[in-house]
C-alpha cells in the first residue's frame, strides 16, 4: 500500500515547493510524487496520467488541495470514482477530505451532491437561454451554404451542358447535394 502523491501548479513560473513539501511531510516517497505545470482545467496531464496509471489497489492518492487535482466538481468526482473503481482511496491534506474515513467520504459526498446541483443549474440557464435566444430570432445550426444564388448556377450550368463534376468544382458542393439542386436523384 503506497501513498500516490499529485502536485499541480498553473504555469511554469510558479513552483511545486510547497506543495511537495507537505506531500513528502504526509509520508509520500519521492518515487511515488507525480507532478504537472499545467492548467487544471487541462485533462491532459501527463504526470497525472502517469499517478493514475501506477495507482494499485489498497494505495492512497494524496493532493495539498482539491483544486490543485481539479478545476471542477464534476472532474473532480470523475477522477475519484475512476481511483474507486481501482481500490484506491483519495486523500486531500489541506481540506480533511480522506475517503479512508466515514466522515471523508460523507464529504466527497457532499461534494457530489453539489456537483450534480450545479449541471442541472448550469443545463437550465442553457435552456432558458436558448429559448430566449429563439424568441429573439436566433438561428441555430449550421449554415444554409445551398442558397437560391447556388441552386440558379447549378441549373444553369446543367442546361448548359457542363459535367457534374465541374459543377461540382465550381459551386462548391457534393454530388448529392448538386443532384438535389436539380430536382433528381441520379440524371
């Protein structure tokens, strides 16, 4: 059983020091201490790829603070269910959260509960917004690229003899959609 020890700073300016210090001072080897200089809100992470990976049934993942794992609720709970799955328990020094406790757990809990408030939240002002949005004559979706200006040179270039394929070139859309110009589905 091996404490995993996760260390993250924002950008390359700032310094891992501190919180290495305190993951070495909780009992971390040095072997076991995986690092990244990146954003939290990347998921790319190599050095947390590479913790996640070598993190074994009965070990302990240890962070100085949550949001030096995770920028988020949701991913925050993504990354400790995934560590669940494995047997591996969670820790967080600096917050009193340790899944190895009931009352850690009740926590990480508490913390899921709010994380699924705040989705339905955010879904409802996406919805509200949408909707206002349409109200206001907001278009969604792509594009209409086939306008009456290309459907006209389309038909014209067909009554004038021109191949499909140079139709194609020159309005710029897919035999499907030239066919469809025209009113056919295979001249």
């Amino acid at each position: 059983m091996a404490l995993i020890g996760y260390a993250r700073v924002s950008t390359v300016g700032q310094s891992l020091e501190v919180q290495i210090g305190k993951l070495t001072a909780a009992g971390v080897e040095t072997d076991h201490l995986y690092s990244d200089k990146k954003t939290g809100v990347d998921r790319d992470r190599p050095g947390l790829k590479d913790a996640l990976r070598f993190a074994r049934k009965g070990d302990t993942f240890v962070v100085c603070k949550v949001d030096r794992l995770a920028r988020s609720t949701i991913d925050l709970m993504n990354i400790v269910s995934e560590l669940d799955k494995k047997g591996v328990q969670f820790k967080v020094l600096d917050q009193s959260i340790d899944t190895t406790t009931k009352e850690g757990r009740m926590m990480l809990g508490f913390l899921a509960v709010i994380a699924q408030f705040e989705t339905e939240i955010r879904h409802e002002r996406q919805m509200d917004g949408i909707a206002q949005a349409k109200q206001d004559g907001v278009k969604f979706g792509r594009k209409t690229v086939m306008t009456q200006e290309v459907v006209d040179l389309i038909k014209t270039m067909k009554a004038d003899g021109k191949p499909i394929a140079e139709i194609m070139k020159a309005s710029g859309m897919s035999r499907p959609s030239v066919y469809r110009a025209l009113g056919s589905a295979g001249e």
